[in-house]
C-alpha cells in the first residue's frame, strides 16, 4: 500500500511529472492527456533528435509493409541498442519492452493523424 500511496503522491503533481515519459503516464492513467495536450507540441526545436526522426521513419514504413509485432518490437529494441549513454539505452529498452503497446498505439495515431487531412483531399 505504501508504494501505491507514494505513486499517487507523485502522480498528484500533475502534467509536467506525468508527461516527462510514457512510463509515468502509463503509470498515472495519463497517457491520452499527455498525447493529446503535451507530447504532440515540439519540444526541442533547436535540438533535433536523428535517431528519434530515422526511428519513427522505419517504423512508419514497416507498419506499411504489414510488419508483425515482433518484428516492430524488435526494430524498437535495436534502435535503443543505438544510444551512446548506455544508461539511456537500458532505459529506451526498458520503455520498449514494458510499453510496446502504448508506444505502437501514439505512434499509430501519430500517422493516422497525419494521414488523414490528405484523404479527405481526394
């Protein structure tokens, strides 16, 4: 009960503690909030994250090309293997392996977001 009651302290702290990553979200039920109203707005503009934009170019294509799961989730796992902090790597990995879903469902939003404006052009 007391880890329980310590989250919910931490979690009371509102949107910048439950948005600084998808685990905390998860974790405070806040995860379509921090989609919706903080991690759709650009964060870095004047650093720009390659690893990040190439990560979510190939699995924009795979998700195209009717990648599985596995194979998605693999490619995720990979990209993290990428980061140079192998402190941030173990984290990226953990992230992935635990919230793979979550992940897979902004990331499909994220396209479908996109996507759609242009379908209702034709």
């Amino acid at each position: 009960y007391l880890i329980y009651f310590l989250l919910l302290l931490q979690c009371a702290r509102g949107p910048p503690y439950w948005c600084q990553n998808v685990k905390t979200a998860s974790l405070c039920g806040a995860v379509q909030h921090c989609q919706q109203n903080v991690w759709n707005k650009p964060q870095m503009k004047s650093v720009p994250c390659d690893l990040c934009k190439e990560v979510l170019m190939v699995v924009e294509q795979l998700l195209k090309d009717n990648a599985t799961e596995g194979e998605l989730l693999g490619y995720m796992e990979k990209a993290c293997q990428l980061i140079p902090d192998e402190g941030l790597a173990d984290q990226c990995k953990e992230i992935v392996d635990n919230y793979f879903p979550i992940l897979m469902g902004i990331i499909e939003g994220e396209l479908v977001s996109r996507i759609l404006p242009w379908v209702g052009k034709f």
